[in-house]
C-alpha cells in the first residue's frame, strides 16, 4: 500500500484492475436495478482476482462504461490514466490549465508516464521527461524533450527550472525533483514506486531495507518536503469512491471521442501472465500490458 511490497496469502489470483460484462447478479444488486445482465463494467477490485476469466464483485464497485470502447482502451484508464489524472489536478494552481508550462516527468517511458504526456499536451505544456537513452527518440513523437535518467546528468542545468515535477521512480527520495522546482512550482510523488532492478542489502536480515527506503521516501514526501502533493494509486478509489467514479467517466468520454488512445504494450493470455510480470519489472514494456483472459496462448 505504498510502504513496499506486500506479500499475498497463497492461494491468490493477482490483477487490481478489470473490465468485463456482468454474467449475473445477486438478488440485492436486482433490487438496485443499477445494473443488468449484458452490461459492460469496469471495476476496482481490493482483493485481487482481476486475472481470471470470473470473478464476483460487490455491484457498488462497479463503474458502467461505454459499449464503443475497447475493453483493453478502458482498462488503462482504471489505474495509469487515472493516476496521471490525479497528479495533474493536484499541480494545478488555483485550476489554471498547463498552457506554456514546463512540466517534467521521471520515467516518461512507463505507461503512468506516458499518460501524463498525453494529458498535458492536451493543454499544450512543454513537456520534459527522463529516460533510458535507448527511449528517447521514440518519447520525442509524443512531443517531449528528454533528460537521461540518471538526476545527476540533467539536474545541474535544470535546477529551480520547472512549474511541475511528478516523480515517478524516487530514485533519490524526491530530492532531484524537488530542487529541479522554480519557486512557484509543485512535486507530485506518486507512489508506490517498485525498483526491482534496484539492489538493497537485505539488512542482515533483521530488516527489509528495499521497504524501509519507500517507506521514508513516502513520509519525507507528505510530511517534510514543500511544495510537494503526494498521490498512492493503490488508494485512490478506497479513499473517494464517488470521486473515482466521477473521474473514469471523465477519462471514458475523452477515450470515447478518440481524444486519447493508451498505448498497450501487449495483450496476453492467463498462462503468459508470469512472464508478462517479469516484463514489467524489466521497465522494457512500451506502455501497459494487459491480461485478456478468453484468448488462447
């Protein structure tokens, strides 16, 4: 929940995040009458089981969505889009759009990255981001200006330079992005932030150090810092239900009208999800994979 790794009850089907068509209901979510069989649903799950081919789930969670959109376009807004939505809002000033501002993203080669490129050039900011070199040119179409990813190649020319800092790999606790602020700007953090490629002594075992670095990253990021708006994409619906609702619906007409396209890195079946995993904590895939249970491998 933002504070590391937590590990799961075996045994445990993994996926938060899922869209799918009600099969059936229960008789009280009859009564409510605010759905029917057939109808096309996205829904938050806080117990997992979204990589399964069914699944049972209270009908409060549940958020109708458009027939004319792909199921594997909406599922991206439930968590990445949804995310990039969030920081955006929270690094506003007094609601004011991005128009001429200079925002910079770390990791704008992710798939919460490169939804937040596509968001604020919505509202024409100039949009910088960093990167493994290797992304650079293919992040420079979707109309960003890239920084290697390392804060000490780019933070010496860029201090006190930018209106918007979201920090998306807290690779230094935040402070890179902190100090790249102007006087005036804002740090989203968004968390949780995984570094699986990253290396930490396991503490002679008497400590997890990886989950201790995340834990005092978070809590310098909300308590310490100035300046600075702290979002957990884990929470996000749990803490505002009405507020996550009302915000899919914005992303769903947007994706909808072909205002937005998510980029999928790849679509893959029930048996290809552990390697699909392993992809992703490769930090390689281009863009969010997603699980499509009824293909065949």
């Amino acid at each position: 929940r933002g504070l590391g790794l937590k590990k799961m009850t075996l045994p445990f089907v993994p996926g938060f995040e899922l869209v799918g068509t009600v099969q059936a209901m229960g008789e009280h979510a009859k009564i409510e009458g605010f759905f029917q069989d057939g109808d096309r649903v996205a829904c938050i799950s806080n117990f997992g089981g979204g990589n399964s081919r069914f699944i049972s789930i209270p009908a409060s969670r549940l958020i109708k969505i458009p027939d004319t959109v792909k199921s594997t376009h909406a599922v991206c807004m439930l968590h990445d889009y949804m995310a990039a939505l969030k920081a955006l809002r929270l690094s506003r000033r007094n609601g004011s759009p991005f128009t001429g501002m200079n925002i910079l993203i770390t990791d704008g080669f992710s798939a919460i990255g490169q939804a937040i490129i596509t968001l604020a050039n919505l509202e024409g900011a100039n949009i910088y981001c960093t990167a493994d070199e290797s992304k650079h040119t293919y992040l420079a179409t979707l109309g960003a200006k890239c920084f290697p990813m390392e804060p000490e190649a780019w933070l010496p020319s860029a201090s006190g330079t930018f209106d918007v800092v979201i920090d998306n790999t807290c690779l230094d606790s935040y402070s890179s992005s902190w100090f790249a602020l102007n006087k005036k700007g804002t740090l989203v953090c968004i968390a949780p932030v995984y570094h699986f490629e990253r290396h930490f002594d396991n503490g002679c075992g008497i400590l997890d150090l990886k989950e201790l670095h995340n834990r005092w990253a978070a809590l310098k990021a909300k308590y310490v810092m100035t300046q600075t708006a702290f979002v957990n994409v884990v929470n996000e619906y749990e803490e505002d239900p009405d507020q996550y609702k009302q915000d899919l619906r914005y992303l769903m007409l947007i994706l909808e009208r072909g205002v937005i396209t998510p980029k999928i890195a790849e679509k893959v079946c029930l048996e290809d999800v552990p390697d699909a995993q392993r992809l992703l904590y490769s930090g390689k895939s281009n863009g969010t994979i997603v699980c499509v249970p009824w293909i065949d491998n």
